[in-house]
C-alpha cells in the first residue's frame, strides 16, 4: 500500500487538518472536533487515494488502544490535583510557603524550584498538577498575575521531558538514536546549563517587581486557610513520598495511584471527609471553603470528569497522526527538508527545524522525536557529528516549544489544571523560548570554525 499515489499533496492535506484544529480554537469550539475533522477529511482523501476504509478504521481503532495507558494516567492526574487538595496537602505547602516566600525573589525561586522537583519527578504535567498548583498559590498571595506565574511554572516543569532519566520522552530519545542516558547528558548540559542559567536571570528581574509589595494578603490567606483546613507538617510526607517514589524509578501511573491513595487516608484522617465525600472529590472534583473567595478560586479542580476532553483530545490527535503515518504523509515532506544539508551547523539547524514542524503539526512531542531520529541518524554519521547532538537538539527544540502550541497535548492537559489556556501562559514560559535559541547559538560556536577548516580544505584540493 506504501506505492499508493495520494490525489492531494501530503503537505495539503496537513494544512487543511492544522486549519481544522486552529479553526476550533479561533471559533472556541471543543478542540477535538478539528481533529475529527482532520481525520475525516484525510480519511476521504486516503481512500480516494485507494487505501481501504477498512484499514484506515483499525488504524484508528489500534490508535485508541495504544493510548490507553496515556488516557489512565490522565484520569489519575484529575484525581491527584483534587485529592491534594482536599486532603490539605496542597494548602499546607502554601501555608508554610507564605511564611517562608516573604521578601524572597520568589518568580525566579519557583523557576528553581520547578527545574529540580521535575527532574526528580519525570513528568512534566505531573509536576504542574502537584507542586505547581501549591507555588501557583503563593504567588497568588504576593500578588503575581496567574497567567505569569503559570508560564514561570511550565519553564520548570518541562524539563523533566527535556532531561530527567525518568521521562517517558527522554527514554524514547535514547532508543531512537540508540544511545545512553549518560552520552545524552552530557550533551545537553551544553546548551542546558546556559538555558537555565538565562531563563532564572530572566525571572529575577521580572520578580524583583514582587519583592517589595503589600504582605498582609499573605497574612489574609494564611489565616483563610487556617480556617479552612486543618494544616500540619505531617501532610508535606505526601510529596515527599512521591518523589522518593519517582526517583526509585517507578511507573509514572504506580506513583500517581500511591498519591491518591494516600492523599485518600490524609483527607479523611486530618480533614474529617467521609469515604463517599473523597470519592466525590475524586470523581467530580474539590472546591476549597475558606473565609476567602478569591482564595477558594485557586483551591479548585474538576477530578477525573474534567479530564475527559483532554483524554477526547488526545485520541483524536494520536489518531490523525496514525493516519498520516498510514497514508504516508509525512516522509515525503520530511525528506524534501532534509535534501541539501551539507554542514554540521545546517544539519543542527535543519534538525530543530523539523522536529519543531513536527510537534508544531502532530500536537505531539513523539512525531518530533522518532521521525528526526529516523532520517537524520545517518546523515550525522556522514557528517561525523556525534547522533547525541541529534538528541540534544531534538530535547531544545521539538520538545521544549510544545506546551506554547494551544493544540498541543500538553497545553490542554495544564488548562484543566491551573486554569488558563497556552495563549495566556505562553508569552511567559520563558525557557521554552530561550532553549531553541540557545541551541541555535552553540551551533554556531561550536561548528562555525571547523565548518569553515572543511570548507578551507576543501578549496586547497
């Protein structure tokens, strides 16, 4: 069926399919109805082609099945931002982060933060549902505009899927261009460190704005959450567990059900919720009841039932992508980018490029990933660049710009739990813009003088 002429042009029919999804946004129509678009369209166009119906639906069907994993971790993640909530755990980190926050450079400190508990963590979003709804608080409390604090929170967050040994996203890296964790490292360390290093600067001077104003919020919140929970150093063992739980190595979906578990006995145990009460909280979400209803706003989440468009969204997506995949529709694009590549800084640059145009089309970081790694492993060997500078610039690149793309998995996996969309937060998120440049100048630097010797060479012959 791979000799099968499609009667559309492969990069047509990705345009009209991203113009479905942007269509959906722009109209403020459920985003899963501009991929089912998507699909439907590419499905006609596939079977004018000659594929057969058939085919095309079980490749849909084994999309679903595929992501089923995917789909229960994502319930899991409605139900660990309610749980800590209820069970105070997320109010008592903010209670004694209220204390200890004062007259701290707290935008670049929630940055650092953010960096050190997802590497631990290995899930971006997973990061974002615990920790970052607790500093999402006390930023709240000195004053820091939500859609800022939340763009803060995903430059930390998302480098877990650039660099933690325990993301899903890394270990795919390692197996496409067949290297280990350590070789990996040790390349992305040349363009990680100077990324971090830019993107805390940054927010140090963004937050000394937030340094000097007005604490008695602080002391309004603190006391509110006095009166609406019961908060004691005992309910902070929760997050400790779960990143002892992490850095073990354990599945992503053990650790978050260890979460809720637990989150389920400390909410009956320190909050006086009855079994039918957490269960509820779980399944339809938790709202908070403090004297303070600006407060309350923040101390909210929908459960798993929120999380059902997500899980929608993310079927229909992984489907259309299986579908282009079926119908051939990206190799052929993808190989017309990687024609003329014949230095080691073009080949750099051509890489985040396409895995950029990769995630930026299939809504996902994993096209962004496989396919650069595919069919560009060879074109680094004859170059005799080292592939772990594929990886590097794959996780600069393709991996770090999704959470900007508001179609993109993990856009709307975080709109359910803080509560804003990519477009608010974007402008924000800082390192997802400093990374890509950041690789894009160590290009230059590290392959500009020998690129010019080659070339010098070359014209001496």
């Amino acid at each position: 069926m791979s000799k099968i002429k499609l009667v559309i042009n492969p990069a047509i029919i990705m345009a009209v399919s991203l113009f479905f999804i942007i269509g959906s946004i722009v109209f403020s129509v459920p985003l899963y109805y501009g991929f089912i678009a998507g699909i439907v369209f590419t499905v006609i166009v596939l079977k004018k082609s000659g594929y057969a119906l058939k085919e095309l639906l079980e490749t849909i069907v084994s999309a679903v099945f595929e992501v089923k994993n995917l789909i229960i971790v994502i319930l899991f993640i409605g139900a660990t931002t309610s749980i800590w909530l209820a069970s105070g755990v997320v109010p008592t980190i903010m209670y004694y982060g209220f204390t200890y926050m004062e007259g701290v450079n707290f935008l670049m400190a929630a940055f650092l933060i953010m960096t050190a508990v997802s590497y631990f963590m290995g899930t971006a979003i997973g990061t974002m549902s615990t920790v970052g709804i607790s500093l999402s608080g006390i930023g709240l409390g000195l004053g820091i505009p939500l859609n800022l604090m939340v763009g803060v929170l995903v430059s930390g967050a998302f480098i877990a899927d650039k660099i933690s040994p325990l993301s899903g996203l890394v270990n795919l890296t390692m197996t496409a261009i067949n290297r280990n964790y350590k070789d990996i490292l040790k390349s992305t360390l040349v363009t990680l460190l100077p990324t971090i290093a830019i993107t805390a600067a940054i927010y140090y001077i963004m937050g000394l704005n937030y340094m000097s104003g007005d604490y008695s919020k602080l002391i309004l919140y603190k006391n509110a959450i006095a009166e609406g929970f019961n908060t004691s150093k005992i309910l902070l063992l929760l997050p400790v567990v779960i990143l002892v739980l992490s850095v073990s190595g354990l599945k992503s979906i053990y650790t978050l059900c260890v979460g809720i578990g637990v989150g389920a006995v400390l909410s009956i145990v320190f909050q006086g919720m009855t079994m039918a009460e957490v269960i509820n909280s779980i399944l339809f979400g938790f709202h908070g009841k403090t004297p303070s209803e600006e407060l309350n706003k923040l101390l909210v989440s929908g459960g798993m039932v929120a999380m059902i468009e997500a899980i929608f969204i993310v079927i229909s997506a992984i489907s259309l992508v299986k579908i282009f995949e079926k119908g051939n529709i990206l190799m052929p694009l993808m190989d017309r980018l990687v024609s003329g590549i014949n230095t080691k800084i073009n080949l750099v640059l051509r890489t985040g490029f396409i895995s950029t145009i990769l995630t930026i089309a299939t809504c996902d970081q994993t096209a962004g990933i496989i396919l650069p790694a595919r069919i560009l492993n060879d074109k680094y060997k004859e170059l005799e660049l080292d592939n772990a500078v594929l990886a590097r610039t794959i996780s600069d690149t393709g991996v770090i710009v999704a959470p900007l793309m508001p179609w993109n998995i993990n856009s709307f996996l975080i709109k359910p739990i803080m509560g804003i969309t990519a477009a608010q937060y974007a402008p924000y998120a800082a390192l997802c813009y400093v990374c890509p440049l950041v690789s894009v100048a160590a290009a230059f630097l590290l392959y500009r003088s020998k690129n010019h010797k080659n070339i010098q060479k070359s014209n001496d012959v």
